[in-house]
C-alpha cells in the first residue's frame, strides 16, 4: 500500500514539473514578449551595433513624441538623440522587466519638459506629423485640398493645448499608446491618464469648433 502511494505522489509531482517542450515555449513566448532583451544584453557587454539596432526600433516613436511636445523638428531630434545617449550611458540602470521603449521615452519626455520650462516663450512651427494617420493611396485635388485643411485646422487647435494635453494626445492617438503604457512613460497612474485623456479631447473639441465658425 505505502508503495503504491510512493508511486502515486512520484507521478503527481512529475505532473507538476513542465516537460522540456512546454518551457521552451515559455521561454520562447518570453522572448517574443521582450524582443529587446537580446540586444540590451550584447549592449551592456559593449556591443555598439546591439546597440544601434535598440535605436532603429524606437527611434520614430521617440521623435514623434519630442516633435509633438517641442513642435520643432530641429529641437526634436536633437532631444531624441540625447535622450538615446543617456540611455546608452545609464544601460546598467535600465530594468530588463520594462518595456524598453517605454524607458526611452520617459527620458525623452523628461529631457522634452526640461527644455519647454528654459524657453521664454513658445514658438509655434506648423507641424505635419498627422499625416502619418491619414489613408494612403491617389486622392484628388479637392481631396487634397480638404485634408490640408483639416490637419491645419487640427494642427491649430492642437497648438492651444498645454504640454501635458498634447503629450497623452500624441502618445494615445498618434503613436497607439495604451492607457497603461503611458501612465509608465508620464509616471503617473492609468486612471489619471484615462482623466487626462477625456479632459484632453474635450478641450480639442471645443477648440476645433471654435475654429470652424471663426472659419
């Protein structure tokens, strides 16, 4: 009886152990899930094109969010390549749990703030990044012409929000952003972000009907 029972808890706790099979697929959904992981290790062991592949991943996102909080092209990608060197300078501190882009873009948006409260006063350049949303394909002139108009009158409204509205516009709207993934770039909860966002777009609601019937 007592051998019977040996052999009975030997095969239950054998069923508990995951075969060989099932953690490759775990580990292989795990690298899936963090496509990153690879080149932040070859990065810290001072592979520069490990590195440089980090970059080419991100890269347009961290533009586009420093774009759409400096609106100036020149500023963006200067910020954008800063904020890529601090990453790589404090690769050490970097936590391999946390979406890397999501670091990347914490430091640009600080380094984007840093440089807004140095300002002495807003410039305002017209900025065509919500193009990039717009279906592609042969449009007629007309067309045309109503879709400059429409990202203008965007473009306008978009100007008279704060920095804070712009920004989780942007990372929502433009880059698809979840409410959880910008509450980590902002550091700030995701229900403050789901606040900010629907006080956001009503502010660009109000201020694109205002531009209509000045229109």
């Amino acid at each position: 009886m007592s051998r019977i029972k040996c052999v009975t808890s030997a095969a239950f706790a054998d069923s508990l152990i995951p075969s060989s099979i099932a953690i490759q697929s775990m580990l292989a959904d795990e690298s899936k899930a963090q496509p990153w992981r690879a080149d932040v290790i070859a990065a810290r062991r001072g592979d520069q094109s490990a590195f440089a592949s980090l970059v080419r991943s991100i890269q347009r996102a961290v533009y586009g969010l420093c774009l759409r909080l400096l609106r100036s092209e020149a500023e963006a990608s200067e910020v954008a390549q800063e904020a890529f060197l601090r990453a790589y300078q404090h690769l050490h501190r970097y936590d391999e749990n946390r979406p890397f882009d999501l670091w990347v873009m914490a430091i640009a948006r600080n380094l984007c703030l840093d440089l807004l409260r140095r300002r002495t006063r807003m410039k305002s350049e017209d900025v065509d990044e919500m193009r990039e949303t717009l279906p592609s394909g042969a449009k007629s002139q007309e067309q045309g012409a109503i879709d400059r108009e429409e990202r203008l009158s965007l473009e306008s409204a978009l100007s008279t929000l704060s920095t804070e509205d712009r920004e989780v516009l942007a990372l929502y709207y433009v880059q698809k952003r979840t409410t959880k993934e910008i509450a980590q770039v902002i550091g700030v909860a995701p229900g403050t972000i789901m606040a900010r966002l629907f006080r956001a777009r009503e502010k660009l609601r109000k201020q694109m009907i205002v531009g209509k019937e000045l229109a």
